[in-house]
C-alpha cells in the first residue's frame, strides 16, 4: 500500500489533507493550486520519478520518499514513481487549478452578502448562484479574470426586479400670430384706370371699378378687414383701400406613451403614422417607402445596481408641413418637421428629468412701398403694406422609470369596458348610442383610470 501526504506551502500554509492509496487500486488526483506547492510522501522509496508536461507543474526530490510539487500553469499532466528495480509505484495525475481560495477571499471582500458559488472546471473558474444586480455580476466577472484570464464561465443569474416601465409625457405648445396693413389708391379718367400702390385688392382691376361704379367685390379671405373711400375731381375719379388681417393660432401636442421593457433591451413607440415617398431606382421602376412621423420614442433600460436604472433615451416628435411642397415626376410631395433629441441618463426608481428647452422663436416683417410716394407724411400710408408674423413652439419631454412587476389579468379593466353596444330600444326611443355596462368589470369601468394599471410597481 502506498500512503500520499498533502501539505501546503510554508508561505501560505493551509490544513494538510491525507490521500491513500492502497495496492493494486489507482491512485487519487493530486489537487495543486497555482503558484502554490505541495509536499509528496511515499512510504515505499522511489529511485526515479518524472512529469509528463513540466510546463504545467515542475517537481523536485526532498528525499528517497518525499517529493515538492509546484503548480505552475492550470491544466492536468501524470506525476511518475518507479522504484529501483525499474517497476512502476504509481501513477499520480495531477490537476493544477487556479487559486481559488484567494479568489474566494476577495469576492468575500468586495461583494460582501452575495451568494456566489466558485467551482473549478479543467483550467478555468465556474461562477453560480444568484447576484442581485447587473453591476456586481460585472464585478464578479472582472476579478474572477483576474485569476482566470479568459478562463471564467458564468452561470450567475440576476436577482430582482429586472423590468423597467419608462413613463413618458410629451408636450409641445405652438403659438402663431400674423398681421397685415396695406393701401392702394386707385383713378380713374376717361378709358384708362390706374393703380398706385395696387399691393391689395386693387391689383385687380375689376375690384377697382366696382369700387368707382359703388359696387363692391369679394376677395379669397373674407376674414380680412375692408374699408373703401371714393371720390371724384372734376373728370378724375379716385378710390382709396385700406385692408387688414390679423390672425393668431395655438396648437396643442400631447402624448403619454407608457412602455415595458426587459433590462438590455430596447423598447419603441410610435404614435403617428407613415408617409408614402416615392423612390426611383436605376432601372427607373418607381417604388413606394413609408417615412414614420408623430411622436416616436426609443429607450433601453439597464438596472445597474438596486433601483438605480441607466437610461438611452431616443425621443423625437415630427409632422408633415405642408409649407414646404415638390413637385416630382406627377408626385406631390410635403417636408417633415421634427425635433429629435437623444440622451444616456442615470436614475433612481420613482425619479425624473425633463429635456426642456426645446424653444424656436421665428420672427418675420416686411414693409413695402412706392418709391418717393411712400415717404410722404400721413399721405404716405396710402402707398405702404406692412406684414408681420411671428411663430413660437416648445417641447418638453418628461421621463420618469419605475421598477414593476407583472400582475394578474383578472385585476384588470380596458377603455371598452365602459361601452356597452346599445338595444333597438336604448337607440331609437332613448336616444343611447351606448348601454350601460353591467357587472363587476363595469363598475371599475365606471371609475376615473388616474393611477397605475398593468404592472406592479415596486
């Protein structure tokens, strides 16, 4: 029979472990750390003994029975005895491993309270158990390459809540306002009729003579403000107009997208639509592409570390305008108008930020007039237009994640829950277009919908 002893290294001593080996069986694996040694003792002397790859662990003699093993590379090689007579004492096979036992120390140290198990597999670290954040499964990782350079399996799986429900309002306020001032004199003598200043109606020499003939006329706005004067100087007739506009418009945009996402993974929305562009390839066969418009939105969620949640956010409101028309190839054509923003943000559960700011401001006057005749004191409004417009818009976009959870079905209500298709009797002599809905999930229906639905917030 042949006994093994097993002891650490003076400078990192550890319990000393006992492998025996009796005869006629094999011998058990001989375990050695990395950079670490173990001393081997035989009961029966060896006369010869050799490793098969002393580039993983590298041997010398202490004595006729005692053998110093030091690890040098993970992997796996035979450790051989033969005795003096030549004939075979045993066959050791030897597992260099990495240290894990610093390792585990470390770990202990860094990621205090974490359930992480390590296992040794061939030449590399094996990492299970449960990690209750994204970031201390990253730390865990980074060390264990410390000790194992490209050598780490993860089996480590996240614990908590890894679900983000991203909570967006957008709001954009448009507010327009325009106004204009013109005048045109217009005579009259003989055949001829003539226009100065004729930047109104007066260009238009029919409205002129309805004028002088004490008609009137009609123009494409009848919003627009008239007053007409006429009067005659011997064989000369005159007429003056004065015409004004004012006009103003606000524009209100909202949309409350509420959106689910797994931590990683990206999430969209989109409420709008899809524009048809035509597209000409070079075989000259036109197709059809849809260009999305509206309010889109592009998030991906990430739970680093207990509540706190990373956020890359693409957020961009957009509208066609048909200010802007092309003309091509038959088709008609409009412009976009879109305000884009993209951002990278680190947040707690329950917290928010506004992307605000987003103002434009377009300011535009014009004042035209006759040469000379313009300049004229009083008189000279009769020969100048003026025009004035200013356009202002604001968009601000606020988001605010929270940490859910599913939640049963059962719990809860849609918006068609609270209509009801009406009877012949509710449509025709009651005047319903709708009944009234029964049962339980009518009664929630009836209730105003100002909180949370769909998901469980932590």
């Amino acid at each position: 029979m042949l006994g093994l002893v097993l002891a650490s290294s003076v400078l990192s001593p550890v319990q000393a472990q006992t492998l025996r080996v009796l005869q006629g069986s094999e011998s058990a694996p001989l375990q050695v750390p990395m950079n670490r040694a173990v001393v081997v003792e035989s009961d029966t002397p060896f006369a010869e003994l050799s490793i098969a790859n002393p580039g993983i662990a590298d041997i010398s003699t202490l004595s006729d029975k005692s053998i110093y093993v030091l690890g040098k590379t993970p992997g796996r090689t035979t450790l051989t005895l033969l005795a003096a007579d030549g004939t075979l004492i045993s066959n050791v096979d030897v597992h260099v491993t990495p240290d894990i036992a610093e390792f585990k120390e470390r770990l202990q140290q860094i990621l205090p309270g974490e359930k992480i198990e390590v296992r040794t597999a061939n030449d590399g670290i094996v990492l299970s158990g449960t990690v209750s954040s994204t970031a201390k499964l990253d730390r865990a990782l980074d060390l264990a390459n410390r000790y194992a350079p490209e050598r780490v399996s993860n089996l480590m799986t996240v614990g908590g809540t890894q679900q983000v429900m991203l909570k967006v309002r957008f709001a954009e306020m448009q507010r327009s306002v325009s106004k204009n001032l013109s005048a045109s004199l217009g005579m009259a003598g003989g055949n001829s009729v003539g226009v100065i200043g004729g930047s109104g109606q007066f260009a238009n020499h029919n409205n002129l003579n309805s004028v002088l003939n004490g008609n009137t006329f009609t123009s494409g706005n009848e919003a627009e403000g008239r007053m007409t004067l006429g009067f005659s100087a011997g064989s000369l007739e005159f007429a003056v107009l004065l015409e004004a506009l004012e006009s103003k418009g606000v524009v209100r945009t909202l949309a409350e997208p509420n959106l689910t996402a797994l931590s990683g993974q990206e999430a969209k929305f989109l409420a709008g639509g899809e524009y048809p562009i035509p597209v000409s390839s070079t075989d000259g066969v036109v197709t059809i592409e849809y260009k999305p418009f509206g309010v889109e939105l592009n998030f991906t969620p990430v739970v680093v570390d207990g509540d706190i949640i990373n956020l890359t956010i693409n957020a961009s409101v957009s509208s066609i305008d048909t200010t802007v028309t092309l003309q091509n190839d038959g088709f008609s054509l409009n412009a976009f108008k879109r305000r884009e923003t993209s951002t990278t943000v680190e947040m707690r559960d329950g917290e928010s930020f506004a992307i605000a700011g987003l103002l434009q401001d377009d300011f535009r006057d014009l004042n035209g007039q006759v040469p000379w005749l313009g300049d004229i004191p009083v008189l000279g409004a009769l020969f100048r237009s003026a025009e004035y417009e200013r356009a202002q818009s604001e968009l601000v976009i606020i988001v605010t994640p929270h940490l859910v959870t599913p939640t049963r079905g059962e719990a809860l209500a849609l918006p068609t829950d609270r209509i009801k298709l009406p009877t012949e009797k509710d449509l025709f002599l009651f005047g319903n277009v709708a009944g009234r809905p029964k049962g339980a999930a009518g009664e929630v229906a009836r209730q105003d919908f100002t909180g949370s639905y769909g998901y469980v917030m932590e």
